[in-house]
C-alpha cells in the first residue's frame, strides 16, 4: 500500500482544495477529539502507530512524482504527534519532500512544528494550525490531548515572524459550543499573523455524534433535530441545513475582511465566500 496518496479519495463535489497528494509517517491520532470523523474509517484511530519503514518507502516512492508536487502533511491525523518529539520522522519526511521541490502544506494542531524551523526555512512551505477555541477548559474537553490553544497561538506567532507562511483553521464550527467565539477567533488568529483562514462546519458521522453527546449533552440535544431532520446527508456525513451553514461562513467571510485576511470556506460548497485562490491556503506557498 502506497504511503504517498492522493488526496479526496471519495472525490468530494464539495472539495475545492487543488491537485495534490497526502502523507503522514503515524497512522492514527492521539490528540483524541471528539468530532473527529477519521476514526470511523480507521481503525484503532486513537492509538497512533508508526508506518512501516516509513523513511525508506518516502525515498522509494517520492522519485516517482515527476509533476504536480503538491503534498499536505497531513490531512486524516497530525504529523507531530507526541511520537514526534522523539522520532523526529515529520521532520525528516520534510527534508525529502523539500530536497525533491514539492510545495508542502502542513496541518496540525502542534506547537512542536515550531521546533523545525530551520528545516522549514529551507522549504516551499506553509503551516496551517486548527484552532477551535480559545477556552481553554473548553479546548480540553473537545481536543482531550491536544496542545492548548495559547500554545498554538504561539506557534503561529513565532512562525509568521520567522517569515513562515500560517494559516489558521477554525474548524470545525460547532453551534451552541463555538460559534460564539468566532469575531475573537479571527481576531486572535490575525494578530498572531496568519494570511488566511479556512473554516467549515462540524459534520457528524454517528461515532463522533456519541463522543459529543457525551461530553456536552444539553448542547448536542438542540442540536439532533437540526442534524437529522432539518439537515442533509452528502457523502455519508449529516450537515446543518444549508442555510445555517451559509451564515456561519459568512460571518467568518466578513469577519476576515476587517482584518485583510483571506478565507475559504472547506467542503461547504459556498464558492462566493471564497477570497482566495486557494482553499487551503496552498497559494501562500513560495
């Protein structure tokens, strides 16, 4: 099985991302959110395990690519888990992705990125960070194991003055939890010194619905009806009604002029939010 795949395997209509390819050396995630939905396709998704040979398989396949050199690290789990601190395999996985001229875009939820600065510098690069809220009891509850949003925020800052391209994820937006903290959210994010932020809703796969019921009860009951009756199904996901959703983005999308910021809107299918060539953020690559 190939470790360097191609992104949107279900071929998403919604997806408005550009060609490109994804990597990760771990399979699962430790951070263990609760609205997560890789886990409902990945087995043993929160016990994080190291992929076989992965250094080796990278070299062997990565000469391969010849056009469209493209890839996001990562898109279904973080590259810097814990493991990561130690292994250093993301760190190394960038060095050959860099050697070979491939643009990266790097997702994660982990100020350890920080810590690769000086192999950054050197690379075609961008580093977008999710941030779901700035509470931290909150950040604690929904991303159980994850770093704290302050520690996050610090990445951001400490990358963007190092002249590494950030972008903020504030996703997903989840009602009655924090849609509340959007206008700060941006905020925040802007002044940390991201160029663009991507946002998208929370979209419910029957695994993550339970995890949420759990933990925020009294929330996710004024949320059932709005899911199951009054929202749609796309892809095997339940979305908010489309209307909802539409405010959501769009008070992101406004929000995001008031500070020169570029937004898109992920997996949404609102093209006339967008401000950017990209939705992810790839266009701030050098």
């Amino acid at each position: 099985m190939p470790i360097i795949t191609q992104f949107d395997p279900w071929k998403s209509k919604l997806c408005t991302c550009p060609f490109k390819y994804s990597f990760s050396p771990y399979t699962g995630c430790s951070h263990s959110c609760l609205y997560c939905y890789a886990s409902s396709y990945i087995p043993r998704f929160f016990e994080v395990r190291v992929k076989k040979d992965v250094i080796k398989q990278l070299n062997k396949e990565i000469s391969k690519i010849k056009q469209n050199k493209y890839v996001t690290i990562a898109n279904s789990n973080d590259p810097y888990q814990p493991l990561e601190e130690k292994l250093k395999l993301t760190r190394e996985a960038l060095k050959i992705f860099s050697n070979h001229n491939f643009r990266i875009m790097i997702v994660t939820k982990s100020d350890l990125v920080a810590r690769d600065l000086d192999v950054l510098k050197k690379a075609r690069v961008a580093v977008s960070i999710t941030i779901t809220t700035l509470d931290e009891k909150k950040a604690k509850r929904l991303e159980p194991n994850a770093p704290s949003p302050e520690k996050r925020l610090e990445a951001i800052r400490y990358l963007s003055k190092n002249r590494i391209p950030t972008i903020a994820r504030i996703d997903p937006i989840i009602p009655f939890i924090n849609d509340v903290e959007i206008d700060e959210l941006v905020k925040v994010a802007a002044e940390a010194g991201v160029k663009h932020i991507v946002s998208s809703t929370y979209k419910v796969k029957l695994d993550n619905w339970k995890r949420m019921e759990k933990e925020f009860p009294e929330e996710m009951k004024k949320l059932r009806s709005l899911y199951f009756v009054k929202g749609e199904r796309i892809n095997g996901y339940y979305y908010l009604p489309v209307e909802y959703r539409y405010q959501l983005m769009r008070k992101i999308a406004e929000k995001t002029k008031e500070f020169g910021v570029t937004f898109a809107a992920c997996r949404e299918g609102f093209l006339e939010l967008n401000s950017a060539k990209t939705c992810d953020g790839s266009h701030l690559i050098p």
